[in-house]
C-alpha cells in the first residue's frame, strides 16, 4: 500500500455562471438566508434548496441520492447545528455529531458527482481558546480549545480538513472560510440556544415591554468579541466563490472588535436606553478575546462595509416585525 499520497493540483476555475445550479445548504439559516438574498439580487437564477424533512443532511445515502439527481455545480455547505455558549455547552454530543454528519455527507456527495466548486463555512471557535490576537489562520491546532464549545469546534475542525484532503487527494475545488461571531436578519433568538447579539436584543426589548428597569447580562463583561453583519459575510462568500481557491482556510471578519460591556451599552442604546446593565459574574465569559486578523481576505479583494451601529439598529427593526408583534414582546 503507498502510504504517501502526492497532492493533486486543482486548477481554479472561471467565475460561477449566473445560470449555473447553487446548492445552499441550509438555506432557511441565519447565513442560509443571506446568501439566498445575495445570490438572487446578484442575478443567480439557478438556485438549489432542500429542505431538512425532504433530505437528512446527516444520512449519506439520502444526501448522495439528493446530489445524483441535481448535480449541483457549486456548493454553499452552510448546514450545521449551532448556537451560543449555553447550547454548546449542554449539548456536546449533538453538536459534534449533527455537524461531523451534515459536513462529511455533502463533502463527499460534492465529490462523487463532481461538483465544480464548494465553499465550507466553518467558525472562528476552531482556534485555540489562548490564541494570540488577533488570530491568523496558521493558530489552528495550536492550542487547548474554549472547553464551552468543544464539539461544536472539533466538528468544524474536521470539516475544514476534510475539504483540505478532498482537495490534496483528489484534486476536488474545495475551500473553507472561517466567519466571527454572527448576527442579522433571520436570527435565532431562544434564548436558550442564542448567540449574545439576539439574546441581548431579545432581553432589552422584553424590559422595554415589561418595564423592568433592569437588564441582566451574562458574565463579566470584560471578554472582546467581534461581529459580521450576516449580510457582509454573504457577500464574502460569493466574492470567495469567484477568488478564492487553496486549501488553507480563509478568515472572515472585521478585525475590529469590543468588550461585551460595551456591545451590552451598544444594544441598550438602541433598543432601551433607560436600562440599567446588571452583570451576572457567576456565569461564564467564554474565551477571553478573539478577533481575526482578516489581512488575507482584504488582500482577496474583500472588505466589510456593515457598521456594528448600523448593523444593531436593522436587526431590531427586523426583530421587531417577526417576533415582537404582540404586548407581551415576544411571538
């Protein structure tokens, strides 16, 4: 048996047709949904969607017989089980299983049909918890994860080196990009499975409603974050679609960040200006800093253009029309 596989050279290809089949999956998601809006307004006409009760993405043969019939040229693989630190921590097992699934089904299935081009959206929680800052996209598997998302990183870890070996292997057009923290029109905001924007959006705006003057915010304050409007990182994606094509990962970010005191007062200001901010230091902050260093993605041609002030105050206007349409705050 030869041991040593020599890599294949993938010949990037020319720019997606506007008529070519795109399969997003995950379409109905946070991302999903953006990239929907951004294909369609870019003038792509031939669009693939399945919906999660039509096919499994976690079972193979129904995801190859999905692909073998609709033989995607290209590939937004955006599918996966997500949610913020309370989610990830109370539900490892399901974060490492569903997303090692869904990632693994449709990489292959790309591959056994010979789909032209895919792009897998991985997170920046696969860099260790400890990473200098901001992060490069060579700290991967440096260090001790954050231990609150364990699985949800290690199954993105193997999403991205799975799309790595495809490539190395096989000479298969796959890529990986790495978003910050997330938010936008189509949210989740449970505040049980949220990330901190929608849960912060969620609780001012039910104080707001219910007059209570006071506001609680998880930990200390003190950790840095950044944030991507959902609409930018869309179009990140189709610009990465069309520019980008090695096997390292790319970051896709701001390279800006703040203190999540700061976003908390950011979030006030423009759903409840008469809160008072109460920290509660018993739960956890999560990794203490991260922000990307996103100078390869700027060199890719690619810039974010979504203020976080401007981004907050459309995705209260958003929350408003879906969820707070009744006295109670919340539908």
């Amino acid at each position: 048996m030869n041991d040593q596989i020599k890599p294949v050279v993938v010949t990037p290809g020319a720019p997606v047709a506007k008529d070519a089949p795109i399969y997003v999956a995950g379409h109905r998601g946070l991302v999903g949904s953006a990239l929907m809006r951004r294909l369609e307004a870019d003038g792509y006409t031939n669009l693939l969607t399945v919906t999660r009760h039509e096919v499994d993405l976690r079972d193979q043969s129904q995801v190859h017989g999905w692909f073998e019939e609709n033989r995607p040229e290209y590939v937004y693989l955006v599918a996966g089980t997500v949610g913020g630190i309370y989610a990830n921590s109370t539900r490892p097992a399901e974060f490492l299983y569903d997303n090692l699934m869904i990632h693994g089904t449709v990489v292959h299935a790309a591959h056994m049909v010979g789909t032209k081009k895919l792009l897998y959206l991985g997170s920046s929680c696969i860099y260790p918890r400890e990473a200098q800052q901001p992060i490069t996209e060579d700290q991967l598997l440096t260090g001790p994860l954050e231990p609150t998302n364990e699985g949800y990183a290690l199954a993105k870890i193997a999403g991205i080196k799975l799309c790595a070996t495809y490539r190395r292997q096989y000479g298969d057009d796959f890529i990986s990009a790495m978003p910050t923290n997330l938010y936008g029109p189509g949210d989740n905001y449970d505040l049980e499975a949220s990330h901190v924007i929608p849960a912060l959006v969620r609780k001012f705006h039910e104080a707001k409603v219910s007059g209570n003057p006071e506001v609680q915010i998880w930990g200390t304050g003190s950790a840095m974050r950044e944030f991507l409007h959902v609409d930018d990182l869309a179009s990140a994606c189709v610009h990465l679609m069309d520019h980008y094509s090695e096997e390292q990962h790319i970051n896709v970010g701001t390279g800006e960040d703040q203190s999540i005191k700061s976003l908390a007062e950011l979030v006030r200001d423009t759903v409840y200006p008469e809160a008072e901010l109460v920290f509660d230091t018993s739960k956890p902050d999560g990794t203490p800093r991260k922000v990307l260093d996103v100078s390869k993605l700027h060199d890719a041609g690619w810039k974010h253009t979504i203020g976080l002030a401007e981004g907050l105050a459309s995705s209260y206007e958003w929350f408003q029309q879906h969820y707070a349409s009744d006295a109670r705050g919340v539908a």
